[in-house]
C-alpha cells in the first residue's frame, strides 16, 4: 500500500497553504456529490489510492469506488461516486486524478504489452 506521507507531501504540493481560488468562490458547508469518469478506455489502476486522497484532504468526503484495480472499461465509465464539502473534494481532485491517471495509464500499457505477447 502506498506510505501516506506520498499523498500528504503530494497535497502539499499542490495547494501549499490553501486552494486559493476554490476558498474565495465556494464556501466548505456547500455539500455535493461528485463522479471520476474514465475519459478513455483502459485498465484502472489506483482507485483506493485516490480514495485516500480524499479522504487525506477531508475524512468527512464519502468516497465509493464502482471499479477495482484491474478492471478494463470504457470511455465515460464512472469509476467512483463522491460526497462531501464541495471545496475539499475540488482541492483534492488533482491530486487524486493525477495518481489514477498516471497508474492507469501504466496498467493500460502494459496490459497492452501482454495482450500482444499472449500465445
């Protein structure tokens, strides 16, 4: 499992002190409710890891991952449902997208690697 010092150091990079911009156009008592949407086809990888992005940022952030790692889908395949304060799921998303996106495109990868090699 990924050392949670990566996330924190990860979110601190990101936002430093404070998302600035979603602090001056959204207040954190706005609650919503939020989707990660596979924007290509591919193998996931790395949805518990951005699970504990959100929940890093803020604990109180609902997090339900519809996929497993491994799971081949489509374009617009909604891979987790989000609930929680609107501004700490916005200043966490980057973070979260960017290891997903990253570990999914790696498995997409080589997933494709090992397609061609079977038989």
């Amino acid at each position: 499992m990924l050392d949670k010092k990566i996330i924190i150091a990860a979110l601190k990079e990101d936002i430093g002190k404070g998302d600035i911009t979603t602090k001056l156009l959204i207040s954190p008592k706005i609650k919503k409710e939020a989707i990660i949407l596979a924007k290509e086809k591919g193998v996931v990888c790395g949805i518990q890891i951005a699970g504990l992005v959100f929940k890093t940022a803020n604990r109180k952030i609902e997090f339900v991952p519809l996929v497993k790692d491994g799971y081949k889908v489509n374009k617009d395949t909604v891979l987790a449902k989000l609930y929680g304060s609107a501004s700490h799921i916005l200043s966490a998303e980057r973070v979260a997208l960017n290891f997903l996106g990253f570990l999914s495109g790696v498995a997409t990868y080589t997933n494709k690697f090992v397609t061609q090699i079977q038989g």
